[in-house]
C-alpha cells in the first residue's frame, strides 16, 4: 500500500518540544523524543515490560522513560534500566533512523540499513533568507494516494475552491502532463485572466493592482513516495508570466508532504512558501490562516470520497486526460511496492 524504503515527513519538531510524541507512520507506531545530545530519536512505540506506549511516558535527562513502571529506553531500543530490576535480558524494540531537515522531522520506516541521509530531499525555499515558510497539519481519513491524486489534477479548484483560488479558465485551460524518471509534472498557463479571491489578496499584499489582468500558472511535480511541490504565481499579463521578472509577479510554491498513517488515513503537511516580502511575518499569517481554509475544503471532499470507495469497493473508477498526472505517479509508487514486495520473497527464499 505504501512504499516503507523511503523518507517521509513524520512531525514538526515543536510537537515533541515539552513530551514524547506518538505518532503511527506507514502502519508502524513510533515514538519521537529527544535525546540527551539534543538529537532527534524515534522508537517502537512499545515498552518491552508489558507493552504499554512510550509515548505516555517522559523524557528524563535525554532518556526515554515508561510512563507505566519506569523503564528507560535507549535510542537503540535497548532498556537501559528500570527500578529494583536486571535488564539485560530485555528483549530490544525498534529504532527508526531520522533526520532533521527543513523544519521537519523525516523517519525512514522500512530497513534501517538502506537509509540514507542523502536522499532526504533539497529544497530552494529551505533556510533561504529570500523565502518565507508558513503551513500546518491536517490529519485526514482518506488513502494518502487520492491526496495525490487530487494536487496532481487541480481542475478540482473551480468547484471546491470557487471562492478563493478556483476560476472557470482552468477548466478552460488544458493541462500537460510530463514524466521524467521518478518526477510526473503537470502544467496549466493561463493568460489575460482576472485573478481570483486568494491571488487578488496575494497581490495586494505584495503592492500590485489586484484588479488588472494578469498571466497564471500552476506546475505540480510529484516525486515519491508521496510529496508534491506545487509552483504557482500572476504576473501582470503580458510581461512574461511564469518568467516574468519579480517585481512582475506574485509567486510561491505550495508545498504537500503526504505521509501515510494506515491505508485508509494519513497525515498531510501543508504550507506555501513565499519569495515576496519574506519578512513579513503578519503576510505569512494571513497566507497560512487562508491555505488552511482552503486544504480544510479538500480534507471534507477526501474523506466522503474514501467513505463512498469503502461502500462501493467493486464499482471502477473513471481516468480521464485530467488525471494523468495520478496515473502516472500511482504507478511509481506500485512499481516501488512491487521492487520491495519481490526482495522480501527473495530474501524469504534464501532463508
């Protein structure tokens, strides 16, 4: 269902600032904390004394403690001690490699062996004094793949977005879908528009005329597991659009990490990263409250879309030209679970 040799997003490091965190990731239950070095550590979220979750206990002096008789986990999911008891017979959990990058915590959820740091990906807008970063977190009741599904086909936006980003010139327009390698693209450019509700605010914000026409584009690239970075922007129409100069435009990237939960639920990072009055931290606010209500329009769509799959298993599902860009990258991902699937054979025949 979900590729596990992989980095996904798993929290933001101020949801563990004062305890441990629980969180379930790809099926598995982690545990998240900090260590005595001040380093990020995730565990089984699992005491080897009687099962209770780590994540209900504290972390004293760098070390995870049981909330339930005591215990005190190492960061190699070894029990360092627990009172009035020998534990060197304790059977040992699971650790998970982590990384902390981007103002995210990113955990690698399959074999710990073949993590590697290097593959966490780069960012422009990434601890760039010329951007500003604003987002949040939704939980969401649905197959993190229909999360895909939808920012990799945004025609949706002029129905369940109509009063802040959505226009009838994106059905108008018509999209192209692209593939390189691992990376599906798909690009809409729309030219001499009115820009809608969000952009207008956007615009102003940034010292534009909001009422003047402008060019709009949206670029959606996918790469796997599941995250979407998503180029958008208005530039005063006739100036160059998506290549216009700065003081032409109102860009950002909208940035998606989906990382799945179970099959039925995931987590969804949010946010939009700005290259226009980065400083300004009352615009970042405003930005960020206005995507959440947008991404809280899509949460509800998702969420009655998995209810109806759940009711309806067997009734099959149109793909039209609109939803190419899902297609494309739905089959990335079932090309990774097919590699993994067959070196679990593999090695299940050798042993």
């Amino acid at each position: 269902m979900f590729p596990k040799n992989a980095w996904y997003v798993a929290c933001t490091p101020d949801e563990f600032a004062d305890r441990p965190l629980g969180r379930r990731i790809c099926g598995e239950r982690m545990v998240f904390y900090r260590n005595g070095a001040g380093q990020v550590a995730a565990l089984e979220d699992f005491c080897p004394h009687r099962g209770a979750p780590l994540s209900l206990g504290r972390v004293c002096e760098g070390e995870l403690t049981c909330g339930y008789h005591g215990l005190v986990m190492g960061c190699d999911g070894r029990t360092v001690s627990m009172p009035g008891q020998r534990v060197e017979r304790f059977a040992a959990i699971r650790s998970f490699p982590v990384v902390e990058r981007h103002g995210f915590v990113w955990v690698w959820p399959g074999e710990a062996a073949r993590a590697d740091e290097a593959a966490v990906p780069e960012f422009e807008w990434s601890d760039s004094p010329d951007w500003a970063y604003g987002g949040g977190l939704y939980h969401i009741g649905c197959d993190y793949r229909l999360m895909v599904d939808n920012l990799m086909d945004l025609t949706h936006e002029t129905y369940v977005h109509s009063t802040s980003i959505g226009q009838k010139e994106i059905d108008e327009t018509p999209c192209e879908t692209l593939r390189n390698g691992d990376e599906v693209i798909t690009r809409r450019f729309m030219h001499d528009i009115g820009a809608p509700p969000f952009w207008q605010m956007a615009m102003r914000m940034n010292g534009q005329d909001p009422s003047q026409k402008v060019d709009r584009w949206q670029i959606c690239r996918f790469t796997p597991p599941s995250h979407v970075m998503i180029e958008v922007g208005v530039a005063r129409a006739g100036q160059g659009g998506y290549d216009a100069p700065l003081a032409a435009k109102t860009s950002a990237t909208v940035v998606d990490f989906i990382t799945p939960e179970t099959e039925t639920t995931m987590w969804y990072f949010w946010g939009m990263a700005r290259r226009f009055k980065p400083g300004d931290a009352s615009l970042t606010t405003q930005i960020r409250e206005g995507q959440g209500r947008i991404f809280s329009e899509d949460r509800e769509m998702l969420e009655r879309q998995q209810a109806n799959l759940l009711t309806w298993p067997e009734r099959r599902l149109m793909t039209l030209n609109i939803d190419a860009g899902g297609a494309h990258a739905r089959r990335i991902i079932d090309r990774l679970l097919a590699a993994e699937a067959a070196e679990v054979t593999g090695a299940a025949a050798e042993g």
